[in-house]
C-alpha cells in the first residue's frame, strides 16, 4: 500500500495541533496528516475549558506539570502575539476563607517558590483592597497567570500547520489499527491510512486507542464532568483577577473558581462529578458502553472508596444550584441565585489506576513506531507547546520520518 503520510497525528485538540507545528518545524518536506473524528478542530477539551494560562503555581517541582506549564505559558503568549490572537495576563487571587485553610495556603506558596513561580503572600485587608468584592483572611497573588480562548488559539494552529503544507482530515475516526516492520496502518471511517509513525492524542478516548494499537494500559480513562455557569447581573467589575479557592492536595481538580472571560463577563467553575459518557456535557447524556467500562474498571471503586465524601459533596452541588452556590459564596458573597445562567460544561479525561490513584501528571506510552499521550490533565492547554517538544523528543525512529 502507498503511504498516506511520513507522520499521522490522531486528535485536533490543541496538543495534536501543536504536535503537527512541532514535526513541521523539524522535519521540512515530510509529508504530516492529522485526523480529527469531529466536522472541526478543538471540539472537546480544547474548546471547553477555563481559558486560563495557568503560571505553574500548583505543580510538584520536578513534575512533567510544573516544566511544562511554566515554558508553556512563556510559548503560549509568544504564539498569541505572534499571530494576533488576543489574551491578557489578569493575574489571580488564591483565597483563603477561613483559618484552617492557612497551612495549605503556605504550603502552596512554597511549591510555587520551589518552582521559580512569582507569587506574593497577602494578608485580608490586602487582598480586599486589590478585590473589594472578595471575602479573604489571606491570599496568594500570582502575577504571571492569564487568559486566553483555547479554541482560537487552535484554530489558528490548524491554519498554520495547513499553509506549511499539513493535511486535516476531519470526520476520519480511527476504528482499528497495527504495525509492522515499515510503520503501521490504520483503519478510518474514511478509509485505510498508512504511514510511517504515528502520535495519538485522543484525549478522552487515549486508553481504548491505545488498546487497539496493541498496547495494554494499565489505567481507564474515567470522565469527570464540569460544570459551569455564566454570572448575570453583576458590574463588569465585579473582579479585575481571577479568584480561585485553595485546592484540596488530596484532589487534583482545582475547585470553583470565578474567572473572567476573553469575551468579556465571567464564570464560575468548574465542578467535577462522574459522566455518564464520555463526551457527556449534558446531564442527562449516557452511552451504556461507556459507563460499563468505568464500572467494570477496579480502580473506579478504588477511587470511589478514596473520595466518597467529597464525591457525595460535588454530586450534591451538581443536583442543587444553591449548593453549588455556596462554593461560590464563600469567597464572592454578593453573587446571588439569580445570577447563575447555563453555560457549556467541559468532560475532564482522568486517567485512573488500578489502585485507585488519581493518575496527576502527563503519561505516555511507545510502540515501535507510535506515541501515544495517555494522560494531558489540566495544565495540558497552557502547556501544549512544550509537551509536542517533548513528543518529537521521544518519538522513537526520527531521522526516518520524511523525504530521504
């Protein structure tokens, strides 16, 4: 069979798009094709999201998260000015609403510090001076973190990387697969691909891709759910910042947060509850393959065990407005009821192990010839760029992709 492509990229989130400017800039002349199972690009994660460039406040030092996300900043906004694309660099708020939350909040300070991170400690009066509408007896201020559409800034890829000579295909989903001596051969909705190597990025489908390239993961891919409102009825200063809460270390999602938008107004979010499918954004959205594979994955009940309270407590608020308002409250009192209206909810792929574990950092697996991304959680957007460097790196056979 004629090869379709020295390199085939899977997924056109923000990471598989950043992956293809990657491989273009290293391999001039190679012939690189990107599938995207949906009619455009950035269609999940990438387009339902915060839209927050995140500095790097959070991450354990040494962590994949941390590196990535502190060079990933830096290369977003250089891509964002380079091409036009507007973003702002708003600064956050890290609020501490009562007493017992101090310790994590110094413990906080620390890892940022640890991670070359500005950050500045704020006693209440402070932080209520630089945000007259918050209630903190402490804060964190992270000069460095910003906003941007992830969408947008996708798009923008995908026009790039076809002006340098890149293939999309969009609708062309991956039904199976194998590999042989020369590379491998893929089976498409659109028809049989071949190439040479091959970069997965398949976001909330990364374990079942990976299984029918012939790998054996040994985590599921179990959909979280987060949901989001728009604020009404509030000053379009209501926060000049973002606000978010002190994260629980036990958790890897970052809570509640009121973040402005690139568009203007502001949002709160997200919360995490378990989805039905997969690509669930809706409530009511169930795909009874999807929801046999969490159940029958040991690590979900593992998990389930692990976190039961706060799993009870993010259902509560998911079923009830006015629970879910209090998480709001407890660092924006004055936004009320009234003031939440429907806004698109995102589906967080989280990797989980056998054992339960929470899988927190970038995961990857290699073939002979294919990478696959297994796990991109949050920070994955702010630091796109920097994880397709580390793909090419670790794209086994290079110098064999491309024209002789």
């Amino acid at each position: 069979m004629t090869r379709n492509a020295d390199l085939v990229i899977v997924g056109g989130g923000i990471l598989g798009l950043a992956t293809g400017l990657e491989a273009q800039r290293r391999l001039p002349g190679a012939s690189i094709l990107l599938l995207e199972k949906e009619d455009a690009v950035a269609r999940h994660q990438t387009g339902r999201n915060s839209g927050v460039i995140h500095a790097g406040v959070y991450y354990p030092p040494g962590s994949l998260k941390a590196r990535f996300c502190r060079e990933g900043a830096a290369a977003t906004r250089a891509f964002c000015d380079e091409h036009g694309i507007a973003h702002e660099t708003c600064g956050k708020l890290i609020v501490a609403t009562d007493p017992s939350e101090l310790p994590r909040m110094a413990a906080l300070q620390d890892r940022a510090r640890a991670n070359g991170i500005v950050i500045e400690p704020l006693t209440g009066d402070e932080a209520r001076r630089r945000e007259p509408n918050i209630a903190a007896v402490a804060a964190l201020w992270s000069p460095a973190t910003g906003i941007v559409d992830y969408a947008e800034v996708a798009r923008k890829m995908a026009q790039v990387f076809i002006a340098q000579g890149g293939r999309v295909q969009i609708g062309a989903r991956v039904i199976g697969g194998k590999e042989n001596a020369a590379g491998l051969t893929l089976s498409t909705t659109m028809g049989p691909i071949s190439a040479g190597k091959a970069v997965f990025c398949a976001g909330l489908h990364a374990d079942r891709i990976a299984r029918l390239m012939g790998l054996s993961p040994d985590f599921r891919i179990i959909p979280f759910r987060g949901e989001y409102f728009r604020i009404l009825h509030q000053p379009p200063d209501l926060v000049r910042h973002l606000i978010y809460p002190v994260p629980d270390p036990e958790r890897p999602f970052l809570g509640v947060h009121l973040t402005r938008k690139m568009g203007g107004g502001f949002t709160v979010g997200p919360n995490a509850v378990l989805a039905l499918k997969r690509e669930g954004y809706a409530k009511t959205d169930l795909s009874a393959r999807d929801l046999a594979d969490t159940l029958a994955w040991p690590g979900f009940w593992r998990m389930l065990r692990r976190n039961a309270a706060a799993a009870a407590a993010e259902l509560s608020a998911s079923a009830s407005r006015r629970l879910y308002l209090q998480k709001v409250r407890r660092y924006c009192p004055q936004i009320g009821l009234s003031d939440l209206a429907p806004y698109r909810a995102g589906v967080r792929a989280q990797a989980v192990a056998r054992d339960g574990k929470l899988i927190d950092d970038f995961l990857f697996m290699e073939s002979r010839h294919a990478l696959h991304v297994c796990n991109a959680p949050s920070p994955a957007a702010t630091a796109a760029i920097p994880i397709a460097t580390h793909i090419l790196d670790r794209l086994t056979g290079l110098r064999r992709i491309g024209p002789a």
